[in-house]
C-alpha cells in the first residue's frame, strides 16, 4: 500500500521537498493533473510547475479523445433507442464540476442503461467492434457487464445497477434513472444524475463499493470530486434527505466519517455538523490510528475483513444465486490465480 503522508502533509501545509516522491504518490492516486489546482501554482518550483502544465496539456488531449468516443458510443446507443446516463468523471467533465477539464483523470467511462434494454446496448456495440475480456470468467454476475472496449479506446462500463449488495438500496438504479434529466451532448442525447445522486454516488463508490470504510489512507480523487461537487452543486443538494438516504441504508457513519476526512484533509468545512458519538467515534479513532500505526491493520480483524472478503462475498451471493453458479465458484476456486490476489490484497489493502 503506497504510503500517502507525504500527499496529506502537502496538502496541509503546501510544502514538499521531495517532488518526485510527491509527483509518483499523486500519479498512483489519480490525481496527477490536478495537482497544481490542489496544492497552488505559486507552490512549485519552475520545473515542477512546468511538468505538470505539460500533463495537464497531455490529460487535455486524452479526454477530449474519450469525449469523442463517448459521443460517438451513445449516437451507436441512441439509434437503439437507449439514452444512458453519465457517472462519475465524465458527468463530472460534461456537467462543468471540472471548470478545466484537463485537471480531472479519466480511467474508464461509465454509462447507466435500464436492466431491459441492456442486451441491445451489448449487442450494438458488438457490432460495431467493442469486445469484452473473456478472461473476466465472474464479470457477467456484477453490477455492470463486462467492460467493453474496441482497438484505441478506453473501457466502457455498461452498468445496470450502482453496486452490490446494501448499494441498490442506497442507490437503486430505478431512481436514479427516473430523476434523471436530458442532455444534448456533442449532437448526440444523454441523461445527468440529480446533483444529490452524483453526490451519493461518489460517496457510496468510494466508501461502501470499493471498502474504503476500511482503508487506512482515503482516495484523494474522491474527496477533491467531492470538493468541486460541492462548489458546483451544493446549494441544489438535499443534505438533509442525503442524511436520511443513508440512515436508511444503515451507513449514516460511512457518510459522516468520509465528509470529516475531507475536512481534515482538504479544509472543506462538512454540510451540516456532525457529532461523533459511540461507535462512530470508535471507528473515527480506529481509522486515526491505522493512518498513525499502519503496520497495524494486519491484526485488525475488520480492516482485514472488509479489504479481502467483503467484495468477494457481495459477489459470490450474486454467482450462487444465478443458474450454473455454482459451477463458475468452483473453477474460480480451482484457478491459483485467486490466492495469489488474496495475497495482495491482504498485503496492499485493495478491496478488489
């Protein structure tokens, strides 16, 4: 697990001595374009300042290249009749959260379609040169199917559902769709989540999706989306019924810890007070020191828990309930390939 105290400390203090260890630990994090707009131009040295003007230039032309292919994918998906709905970073690109759209990294792109007409969506694609892993053997019983992807392009995640297990309460999919709006995207027609879906989103992604609850050191590019979500949308935003959302689902202290780790990490004051009380404050404490005491999460039971078995089971319960399930487990537990991602998993503390 990369060590990100020297991100943190630069953040707190926009002092760094060791730029190359800063610039390799923000490139792993995703973050590396935007770390000028996080730290402040006037804190690097030229070189420094001048490398990283020449990723945001880079960065700028790669987008621009998956914008394009986003658009030319949805015309492919409008002729079907099927009007996706944009997540994560490129809602945030095509919305403006991103005011220079050079400073948000793109890793794939991520398209909601309704459950019925998800076929269609696979089978025109199909068509017209996007493929899917056929390694990825357990792809086809998550949230999404399996990303496509044709020669030069990046991934597409055709997702039918949010997440697994306590996410499609959270976030169903139906609700997300139906409140949706209508978009004219480079010529072609595109759906927007609510301001507080792409909020809810962002949070239950990077906190109950991926098992970051449990990680030591909390995904910088999520709490910077989170920042500039704010700025862009908050006065649209219900915190109150975001509360309630959560409540509901039983995560109210996933969505309490994450906005005071951005606080404590980005400044960023939380939107309405947050009072740490019982197990919450146990987990706040807990999770202080982890980040103090790394080497400590391999006795914690929980973080150990949540890092190597929680994905693992929300899939599983997904594979068992489909037809020939169980026969899929049992060739997954016979490849040696998967122990040696427990491995890393325990060793890295990834929730894959």
């Amino acid at each position: 697990m990369n060590d990100n105290s020297l991100l943190f400390e630069f953040l707190r203090t926009r002092e760094c001595l060791v730029w190359e260890d800063l610039i390799q630990i923000a490139a792993a994090e995703r973050v590396l374009p935007s770390l000028r707009s996080l730290g402040g131009p006037s804190q690097f040295p030229v070189e420094v300042a001048n490398f990283l003007s020449a990723v945001e230039d880079l960065n700028f032309d790669r987008n621009e290249a998956i914008l394009e292919e986003l658009a030319t994918v949805v015309s492919l998906l409008n002729e079907a009749g099927i009007e996706p709905v944009l997540l994560k970073g490129v809602a945030y690109l095509v919305t403006g959260v991103y005011a220079n759209p050079a400073t948000r990294y793109l890793w794939d792109v991520d398209l909601l379609i309704p459950e019925p007409q998800l076929p269609s969506a696979v089978e025109v694609l199909g068509r017209n040169g996007f493929a899917s892993d056929q390694n990825y053997r357990l792809g086809f019983f998550r949230h999404h199917h399996p990303p496509l992807k044709r020669p030069g392009s990046v991934h597409f995640e055709l997702h039918h559902s949010l997440g697994m297990g306590i996410c499609q309460s959270l976030l169903p999919a139906s609700e997300v769709l139906a409140q949706s709006s209508l978009l004219d995207f480079r010529g072609v027609r595109v759906r927007i989540p609510s301001p507080e879906h792409l909020m809810a989103h962002l949070i239950m992604h990077s906190q109950v999706q991926h098992s970051y609850d449990e990680r030591i050191w909390p995904p910088i590019r999520a709490m910077y989306d989170l920042t500039l979500l704010r700025g862009r949308f908050d006065m649209a935003i219900d915190w109150k019924s975001m509360q309630l959302r959560f409540r509901r689902a039983g995560q109210s202290a996933v969505l309490a810890l994450h906005l005071l780790q951005v606080r404590e990490f980005l400044g960023l004051q939380t939107p309405f007070p947050i009072r740490l009380t019982g197990l919450t404050y146990l987990r706040w404490f807990r999770r202080k020191l982890l980040r103090a005491l790394p080497a400590l999460r391999f006795i914690d039971p929980i973080y150990m828990y949540s890092t190597v078995m929680v994905r693992r089971l929300r899939l599983l319960r997904n594979v068992l309930a489909a037809p020939g399930g169980l026969r899929h487990v049992a060739r997954e537990f016979l490849a040696p390939g998967i122990y040696q991602r427990l491995l890393t998993d325990i060793i890295e503390g990834h929730g894959r």
